[in-house]
C-alpha cells in the first residue's frame, strides 16, 4: 500500500520560513514525479511546484517562484519544500502527491500539513 | 477565480444520483486534455476517483463514473450514500498556462 505522510506545518509569521516534509512508502520512490499541491481556506487546489525522480527538472507556480524550493532524498524515500518570505496568502493544507507523467494525473496523496501565516 | 469552473455545491437524497459539471476551454478540456477527477474527505487525502476523463482506479466504486464532451466533463455519482458527502475537485492541463490546473470544487450533501 502506498503511503504519503508529511509533516512539518505550522504558525509562522508573516516574513518567516518554513520546511515541508513528506516521506513515502510503497512505493519505488526515485521513479516517481513528486509535486506539493495546496488548498487554502475558501478556495480551491492550486498545484504549487513539481520535482522529476532524478532531482534535475523542478518546477514552481508563480505565485511561490523565487520563494519556495522543492527538493527530494530518494535514498530516504523523501520529499522536501522549503518555504521563504511566507505571506498570509500562503495559509493553506499542504499536500504532497505522485504524478502519473504519461496521463497527466495525481494518483497517489498524503494527508496534508497546515501551514498558517499570521502574525 | 480557477481556471476550470465547478458549481460550488451540488445535494441529493441517499440512492439519488448527482453529476457534478467542470467547464474549461479550448485551452484545456476542448484541446483534448484527459479530465481527472479526486474527493476531498475532511481530515483525509484525497482520492483520485476518476483518471483519463473516463476511467476508474482499482477500488473505486463503479457507482462513480466521469465523462468529457467539447469543452466540459462531468462527474455522475449513482446510488448516493452518506460517505460521498465529500469535496470532488476536476483537474487538467491547459496549454495555454503551460500546467495544471483544478476546478474550484463542489461541495456535494448527501440529504
């Protein structure tokens, strides 16, 4: 059984950082895209950034560009977002998710970490 | 405001049968990207319920099935029960965004 558990959420004040975790099981974790998708309060899923297996293609919304960094330790089986500059607008349920690259979809998701920005 | 349009809620009585719309564009669903659709419980991760416009992943009740015509899809839930109550998002990918994108989510009630 797949299995996606992150954690590392919090409160943080406007400005601060933060560092996202999510670790697999069940998986051949170095063959999968991994990705971060988030919903805030009131709005719908926005994908925030992508990672491919071998760590040499990332990519980011705009809204987190030049904020956040994605990165991965296959040998630990896991996931990583480093999250700089957090605005309030950034208050969300974070999640990571696999990403089934030949159809377009996310198959696998962990249960998701609250990250709240609030001074 | 998403990029891919879903009514904000839908309801039905147990054993009704519901669909839920996702309206796009020429840019996503009317280029011909695959529709994917995933219930949100509270507390839970979500599932992906329907892949490829049309198919379902193992598990999955067949009760759930998706559809996808020009611009728009749609979700039909048959036999509703109490554990459907749940948030369904639709997701594809428009060329013109270059990415993924989401509906803004429904809300279905089960009465």
């Amino acid at each position: 059984e797949v299995q996606l558990v992150a954690s590392g959420g919090g409160l943080v004040r406007p400005g601060g950082s933060l560092r996202l975790s999510c670790t697999a099981s069940g998986l051949d974790f170095s063959t999968y895209s991994m990705n971060w998708v988030r919903r805030a309060p009131g709005k719908g899923l926005e994908w925030v950034s992508s990672i491919i297996g071998d760590s040499a293609y990332r990519y980011y919304a705009d809204s987190v560009q030049g904020r956040f960094t994605i990165s991965r330790d296959n040998a630990k089986n896991s996931l990583y977002l480093e999250m700089n500059t957090l605005r309030a607008e950034d208050t969300a349920v974070y999640y990571c998710a696999t990403w089934m690259a030949t159809s377009g979809y996310f198959d696998y998701w962990g249960q998701g970490a609250q990250v709240t920005v609030s001074s | 405001q998403s990029v891919l349009t879903q009514p904000p809620s839908v309801s039905g009585a147990p054993g009704q049968r519901v669909t839920i719309s996702c309206t796009g564009s020429t840019s996503n669903i009317g280029a011909g990207h695959s529709v994917h659709w995933y219930q949100l419980l509270p507390g839970t991760a979500p599932k992906l319920l329907i892949f490829g416009s049309s198919s379902r992943p193992s598990g999955v009740p067949d009760r759930f099935s998706g559809a996808r015509s020009g611009t728009s899809a749609s979700l039909a839930i048959t036999g509703l029960q109490a554990e459907d109550e749940a948030e369904y998002y639709c997701q594809s990918y428009d060329i013109s965004l270059s990415g993924v994108v989401f509906g803004g989510g429904t809300q279905l009630t089960v009465l």
